[in-house]
C-alpha cells in the first residue's frame, strides 16, 4: 500500500502526471492546502485541490483525503504535522511518498525533512519513506510574459499610427484577433494546469528521489571503503572488495581482513549508514555505493581524499 503526500500549491501536472506516466501504484493521496495568502490565492489552489482529488481517485484509483495547512510558513508546525501523519501512515503498514514540488518551500523542506528524521528513528523502515520531486517541461509564467511583450508591441503600434494609417493597414484587425486569441488561450491553459506544464522525464523516469544523508559520522575505514567504490564502481562480492582494499593498502589477505572489511561494510549498508547498497546473488552480495554514498564521495573526494 503506498500513501502520497502532496503539498497543493499552483501546479497540476507536476503532482500527478509523472505517478500515470510512471504507472505507479497509488492507494492513497493526502493533499496537503495551505490556508495563509490572498484570497485569490487560496481559492486557486482549492480549486486544484479539489481537481486533483477527482483526478486522483478517476485515473489512479486512489482514495483521497484533503488536509489544512494552517500557516504555510510556519516551518515548526509544518514540521510536527508532517512528523505525525507519516508515523501515522508507517504505523497502518503504509509504504509512504512526499512529493515537494509545489507548495512554499517552507512546507516542502518542512515535509522532507520530517521524512529524513521518521527515517532516522525507524531505521529498519527506511525503504518504506521516500522524497521525490518533478521537474516541469515548461513554465507558463515566461510564455504569458512573451505573449504580454507582444501585445504591447502592437498597441504601441497602433497607438503611433493615424485613422488612414490604420485604414491602409487591412492586417491589423486580423494582428488583433490573433493576439486576442493567442492569449485568451493561454490564459485557459494557466487557469486550467497551473504555473507549469507537464512532467519532465529525467533519466529513466519522472521521478528524482531526495536521498537521505545519514547522520552518523563515516569512520576513517569505513572511508577507504567508500572511496575505492567510488573509484572502482560495483564489486561483485565483499571478498573481492577485501581483496581490492588489500593490495592498495600494501596489506596482506587475511580472513580477519575480510572479517573487518564486512563488519564494516555492514555498517555502511541499507540497516546502518545506507552508503552502500547490496544485492544478492547466490552465495554472494553485489557491492556498490547508494545514491547517498555516491554523493558524499563526490563531496568529499577532493583535497588529501
């Protein structure tokens, strides 16, 4: 069963197109509204709300529940809120997802952070929380910004020429329908999708999961371990990766080597530190570096490292 938190801000398409196109399996949906802002403002993103839970629940199936945010920028209570609905989520066995692509980033870092911490204190669960976020195809603010450019330029035309200048020119209704048009258009599509449009495909899906940094300190070994990944990619056993660590240390291969080359990276695997990832085959374990692993060797693979 898999729940996804959405923070509703003014998009549409990010919070929903990427989970069809992806055809993610979506049981669950809270949509988080804010209630702080314009009027204007706040009925806008109620109006999306109220889309999105129809279209949640027609395209995907999914059952739909609507909760207030009562100060969108009141990062301490987004926080706590966040914190009790995704221990609330896991405690009803409930796989969970925080979309933070839209809504005032004070919710959305409220909310992935929340996440991180639920992941620090229910470690054995850690495969069962997720941040993700979802890059628009295009913006909508540029092009309504260009098509105004436009419009100004033709009334400042036709505000320079006279009567018989304008009646010399039998184009300029056709230019004013056209511009009228053009935006009338464009202005349904900004109140029907939002600031953007779409859901940007970024590597092999419409999803870029936030990794989780760990919050444990990497021991001097266990940084050995992580830079020779880093520098040689996947092993396919941890004795192979002994064996390696071994000739470049100039020390010989012993079994309590590899004892303490395990140990460690235990330590540094999904049910420690989570920068190393495994997966078995037969008797042994592949051996690479978690996408939170490959960014603290790239963090800190310079200098003496």
């Amino acid at each position: 069963m898999q729940t996804h938190v959405v923070p509703v801000g003014f998009d549409y398409d990010r919070l929903i197109a990427p989970l069809v196109r992806d055809q993610l399996d979506v049981d669950r949906v809270i949509l988080l509204e804010g209630a702080v802002g314009s009027e204007a403002n706040v009925e806008y993103s109620q109006n999306l709300s109220e889309k999105l839970e129809q279209d949640f629940r027609n395209l995907l199936g999914a059952t739909t529940e609507r909760v207030v945010v009562e100060d969108v920028y009141d990062y301490d209570t987004a926080f706590e809120q966040a914190f009790d609905l995704i221990n609330a989520e896991l405690d009803a066995d409930r796989e969970v997802w925080v979309n933070i692509s839209a809504m005032p980033r004070t919710v959305s870092f409220a909310f992935a952070t929340a996440a991180h911490s639920v992941m620090v204190e229910r470690e054995g669960e850690r495969d069962r929380i997720h941040t993700y976020y979802t890059a628009p195809e295009k913006y909508l603010e540029t092009e309504l910004a260009e098509e105004l450019r436009r419009q100004v330029d033709l009334l400042e035309d036709l505000r320079a020429g006279d009567d018989e200048e304008r009646a010399a020119d039998p184009g300029a209704d056709e230019r004013i329908v056209a511009r009228l048009e053009s935006a009338r258009d464009l202005l349904a599509e900004f109140d029907e999708r939002g600031t953007t449009i779409g859901a940007k495909e970024v590597g092999d899906g419409h999803i870029v999961e936030l990794p989780v940094a760990s919050f444990s300190n990497v021991k001097p070994f266990e940084e050995l371990i992580l830079f020779k990944l880093g520098e040689d990619g996947e092993f396919a056993s941890v004795s192979e990766l002994a064996e390696a660590l071994a000739r470049e240390l100039g020390e010989e291969y012993t079994d309590s080597f590899r004892s303490k080359v395990i140990y460690n990276v235990d330590r540094l695997g999904p049910g420690g530190k989570g920068y190393i990832e495994q997966e078995e085959r037969g008797k042994s374990y592949r051996t690479r570096l978690s996408r939170i692993g490959e960014l603290w060797v790239r963090a800190h693979g310079d200098g003496e490292n």
